[in-house]
C-alpha cells in the first residue's frame, strides 16, 4: 500500500524527514519547501522543482525525492532520471509504464 503525503518537503510537514513522498495530486507548490525536489507524475513526467515554484503535473499522483544534499549540482541529468527510476520501481509507483521514455523537462 502507498503512503500519500498531503504536504510533502513543506517545513510544516509531519513528512520532511522522509526519504520520498507521494504526493496524490499533480498539482504540486513549493511554497515553504527549503531546497529542490526531484519529481516524477504517474505518467513518467519528471521535473526538477525549485522552492517557491508552482508545478502543474499532467498526472495525478507525484512521487518526491529530495535534493537536499546538493544531488542537483553533483549529479547528471542521466543520473538524476536513474536516481527517480529505481525509486519508483522499488516503491511500486510506475505500473505499466516503459522506463525508456522518460525524461526530465
């Protein structure tokens, strides 16, 4: 079964300290969110957030990663895409969907 978060990296959040986050909206604020998060929607959409951004995801259900370590300066585009993948394999969230078409917009 998934855990769903309803307000994900926020500062506020009884979720900050966890490792991922599943967020049941593709709706997602940045508001009181101290540093990037690395996103990926149901549908294989993968972004990197920024604090104090809106996103808009086509899907309707986010899984969250944060980049709170400075992954987003160390890491490539590819490693980040891999980073997310595997995440979302191991918690179940990618059902059905081919890996291969994946990509961080």
């Amino acid at each position: 079964m998934m855990r769903y978060s309803k307000d994900g990296y926020r500062l506020t959040s009884r979720d900050f300290h966890q490792e991922y986050n599943l967020i049941p909206s593709g709706n997602i604020s940045m508001k009181l969110v101290p540093f990037p998060i690395l996103a990926m929607d149901n549908l294989g959409n993968i972004k990197i957030l920024q604090p104090n951004e809106d996103h808009l995801f086509q899907g309707n259900q986010v899984l969250e990663l944060p980049l709170r370590n400075g992954e987003l300066n160390r890491l490539s585009d590819g490693e980040l895409r891999q980073k997310i993948i595997e995440k979302a394999i191991e918690v179940q969230f990618l059902r059905g969907l081919s890996w291969r078409n994946l990509r961080i917009k």
